[in-house]
C-alpha cells in the first residue's frame, strides 16, 4: 500500500512517500533556518530510508549535506552531480562561458556591463551560500535565505532506476540530470521543476563539461522532450516541487507543452516575416519592455525557444544571427 504526504518548506514542497515499508523523501529541502527542525518535525522524528533530490538546485538538494551527515543515502541523477559538489560559477572559465553567450547574443555594451555585475553577483551569492555557517537575509520566497553546502550524492543515477516500486525518471531539461518519480498504478508524478502549477520554468543558460572545456546545454529541447515521454505515462496526479499537489496531471502536461508550441510558433514567424536577427535583436523586437528590464530572463528563454526550433529543423544560427528554416 502506498501512501504520501506533502511536506511545505517556504516556497517549497516535500513529499513523504510511504510504499512497501520503505520511507522515501522527494527533495532533501531546502536549507534555510529553522527548516531542518521543521522537516524533522514534519518526518515524526523517524528519518527517511532514502532521499532523492529532483535536481541540484539549491531549493531541492539544500539539505543534502545533512542528510548524508545523518546517514541517510541522497540518490541525484548523475548530470547533476556538479551542482551539488561544488557552488555554481566558481571557475573562471564557467563565469566567462556565461558572458560569452551574452556577447554572442549581441547584448550591447551597457547590458554587457550588466551582465559582468550580475555573474560576479551570482558568484559570491554561491559561495557565501556553500561556505557561511549563518543563513543570508531572505528574499520573501523563504523564512530566510538559503545556504547551500556542497555534498556528494550517495548514488548517482544514470537513466532511469527504481526503490521500492516508485519509479526514478531522467528527465533531463530544467537540470541536466534532472529527476521524476512516478508511482504508475496510483497514477502519482512527483515533478520537482518539470511540472508546476500556474507556471512554466524558464529555461536556463546552463553549461556541462565537454572534450575538456564547456558546452552550453540546450535546455528547452530536452525539457520538451521529458514532458512528451511523461504525457504518455497515463498520470492522474502531480506532486509538484513548488505549491499543492493537484489533480489533471496529463491536462497540465499537455498545457505545458501547448505554451511552449506557441511560444515557438511566434519566435518563427517573426523570423519568417521580419528577418534574420540576434538573440538580443529578438528581445527588442518581440519583448522590448522585458529586454530593457529582464535582459538575461528575456534572452535565455528566446534562447531555449531558437533551440528547439534548431532541434527541429526550423531554425539556424550562423554567425550570431538566427533564421527560419
């Protein structure tokens, strides 16, 4: 008999599955003050057998380190193992790939400077967050903010496993070794990122090792691609990382795909109908507002948006402009 209850950590959601005597943790939580005694509390004071972590964002895989401290194996889809072992953007050569894909975008000088001070924001934030033994002022989405010491995952998953009959999916897309879990006969999807209630994650700058330097990971197409596979899973209800569980799992799978189809459709046609143009040229001819104010959330989702229309044929780059196919 399978049983589960939905643990509420801040801005995020746990879940405690129950099945074949087996206690299995979705999500290690999230590491802000006061939320490991509160998900202990919530457990009963009984530990989980098992953690698995839906990806390696800091909301997710927080508390890994405690977890493993207390001798409980956090199991992380192998891709992901670089976000958990060390903080993000540590390496000169990570932080410089980022800006080179805002200089190939044809950013403009003054967002570039923007760009510099946002990766050189983002670079402290991490390491504060994986080093300081005190929490950082909050942001509104937790208690407080969130740490986020390193750890290595006690099983890396490569492809999809199993305990105790919950199923472990790669679904790689929002993370490069992100995870879902299903219980098929209940008609359970635990979703961490893929599948949110009201809405859709945007895609991200995102970057893995490759012949020894650094290769940018083409999030959207493979986060469409894992939402195709699951719309054939025949779920019911999703258990989302982020807000209640609901009912209409494959109703929100195929909302989720309909709003990334039109998206799309419109990046093509206004390369049909308006040209050739750069990632940055895209941002001001379809969202000028958003360029001025979100530039990098603005272009990284043109960006996955012009990879899945590569992946599929409808589009090319050459020399920094983008073009129908």
């Amino acid at each position: 008999m399978s049983d589960v209850r939905a643990i509420a950590l801040g801005d995020n959601t746990a879940y405690l599955v129950q099945r074949g005597g087996t206690r299995l943790l979705v999500d290690t939580g999230p590491d802000y003050a006061g939320a490991w005694e509160a998900l202990r509390d919530a457990l009963g004071g009984e530990p989980p057998d098992v953690v698995v972590a839906t990806h390696g964002h800091h909301d997710h895989a927080g508390l890994g380190a405690r977890w493993r401290a207390e001798g409980v194996p956090v199991w992380l889809g192998a891709a992901d193992a670089p976000l958990t072992e060390r903080p993000p953007l540590q390496s000169a050569a990570e932080a410089a790939a980022h800006l080179a894909w805002a200089e190939g975008a044809g950013a403009p000088p003054a967002t570039l400077a923007h760009v510099r001070e946002r990766i050189a924001a983002r670079r402290e934030a991490a390491r504060l967050a994986a080093e300081s033994p005190d929490h950082p002022d909050g942001d509104g989405r937790w208690p407080t903010g969130l740490r986020y010491p390193p750890f290595r995952a006690s099983a890396l998953i490569d492809g999809d496993a199993a305990i105790a009959g919950v199923e472990l999916l790669a679904a790689p897309g929002h993370t490069p070794g992100n995870l879902v879990l299903a219980v098929r006969e209940e008609g359970w999807l635990f979703s961490g990122d893929q599948l949110l209630p009201h809405v859709d994650p945007l895609p991200a700058i995102q970057f893995t090792a490759a012949g020894g330097g650094l290769a940018r990971f083409p999030t959207l197409p493979r986060f469409a691609a894992s939402l195709e596979r699951l719309a054939d899973g025949g779920f019911t209800r999703c258990f989302p990382g982020h807000g209640q569980p609901f009912d209409g799992a494959a109703e929100a799978i195929a909302g989720a795909l309909g709003r990334i189809e039109r998206r799309c459709a419109r990046v093509r046609e206004s390369l049909r109908g308006a040209g050739p143009a750069t990632v940055h040229g895209l941002c001001e001819r379809l969202y000028p507002r958003a360029a001025s104010r979100r530039w990098w959330q603005t272009a990284s989702s043109l960006q996955g948006q012009l990879d899945l229309l590569e992946w599929r044929g409808e589009a090319a780059e050459r020399a920094g402009l983008w073009e129908a196919r």
